[in-house]
C-alpha cells in the first residue's frame, strides 16, 4: 500500500505548548500535503511542501520533509484549544495526480 | 471565497438501492476527485476525473460506482447497489491541477441499512 504512516495516532497537550506529529510514506513523492479534519467536518489544506524543499512555514506551523528517510513531521507551536482536530499527511507520488492519505493524528488540546 | 459544495448532507437509503452523491466543484479547477473515510478513521481515494474521463480509480471503485459530470458544474457519484459496507462519508474534492492542494466539500453521509 502507498498509504503513509503517521505517528501519535492521538496526541492531546495543554494549551500553549507545542505539539509535534510525524508521517512516513513509502515511494517517492512529488509533494507531501497537510490537511486539518474537524470532526464530521470536510478536510483543509494547511501547507504543501514539494520534494526538493527541507522545511516550510506558515504562520505557526513548521513543516519538515526529510525524502531520505521518507518522512515529514508538523509542528505546531503555542497550540490553542481550536487546533483540536485530526490532522493528515497526504503524499502525491511521482507520475501520479492523486493524494495518498496517511492514517492522520487526532490531537487534543486542553484549555 | 469559492467552495466546493455536496448534496445531500446525509442520506440514509436501504441495501440494494441506488444512490448518487452530488458535488459541484469549484468553477476553474479541472480535476475532480471522490474519497470515502469510515467513521472518522482513514482517507481513502476512490476514484480521480479529468478531462470528462477517469484517470485513476481504486480498488474501492468496482462496478457498483460511476461518475458523472453532466453538465459543466456537477459531478456525480452514483453507487448502483448499496450495500452496508458502502456507509460512510464521502468526499468530492477539486484542485486546479493534479499534483496541487486539493478543495474538499464537507462531505455527504451514507448510511445504509
């Protein structure tokens, strides 16, 4: 399966602090997206970054994309209590035109 | 700022009926896809349409699914037979180009019984 990995399924912090989820996938990629999911909600795209980048912003968001290892994390910084929501890695493959989800990562921030 | 939108919101239909799942994407984009997710778990692609043909579909996507743009805006999803494992929600997207950031609509619930 070409389905990436993401690694905490959960994760829940407190407020203010950062949260940290990471995604592995298995073939090589043209670009590695991030999506948000609100619950019962549609998906939102946060931040793409293509192959040839290392790392991208947005805002509080820091994407990291390291194609060696086949991996990328999302770090969220001074998390608040409205970043609740899962979270998804999605992998677009060499000579593809679909996205790949990964598995995602609920996380749950506490007031 | 322009959205994707799906009809109907929640439909609840017996096994062995015919459903169809509407989506009007937005209006410039080209490339038109539906993905399903099991309750509130995996995202999984189900088929990919470009250039009023498919270009990709799943395993998911047997003989029971088609889709449809029939006129310049709608695209539709029609699953001929439902079956029990068919509920779920299910995702139109669009995207200006096939490798960029994917527009989703907020989803129509399947449920069948």
């Amino acid at each position: 399966s070409q389905q990436g990995e993401e690694d905490p399924q959960a994760l829940s912090i407190q407020e203010g602090e950062n949260a940290t989820m990471n995604c592995s996938y298995k073939t090589s990629i043209n670009n590695l997206q991030w999506y948000r999911q609100n619950s019962g909600r549609g998906l939102v795209h946060l931040i793409l970054i293509r192959s040839n980048e290392r790392e991208k912003h947005s805002g509080r968001l820091r994407v990291t994309l390291d194609t060696s290892k086949k991996s990328s994390s999302l770090l969220i910084t001074a998390s608040r209590a409205a970043d609740t929501a899962s979270y998804f890695c999605a992998t677009v493959f060499i000579g593809g035109d679909k996205l790949i989800f990964g598995t995602g990562t609920r996380l749950q921030v506490f007031p | 700022e322009p959205e994707v939108t799906q009809t109907p919101s929640h439909q609840v239909t017996q096994m062995g009926q015919e459903v169809i799942l509407r989506c009007v994407p937005i209006s410039n984009h080209l490339y038109f896809y539906w993905y399903r997710q099991i309750l509130g778990q995996k995202v999984e692609f189900l088929v990919s349409f470009y250039n009023n043909e498919i270009s990709e579909k799943s395993e998911i996507f047997d003989d029971q699914f088609s889709v449809e743009r029939p006129d310049g805006s709608n695209f539709t999803l029609k699953i001929r037979s439902t079956k029990l494992e068919d509920s779920a929600m299910y995702f139109c997207a669009s995207s200006d180009s096939g490798i960029g950031e994917l527009f989703f609509g907020e989803g129509s619930r399947l449920t069948v019984l």
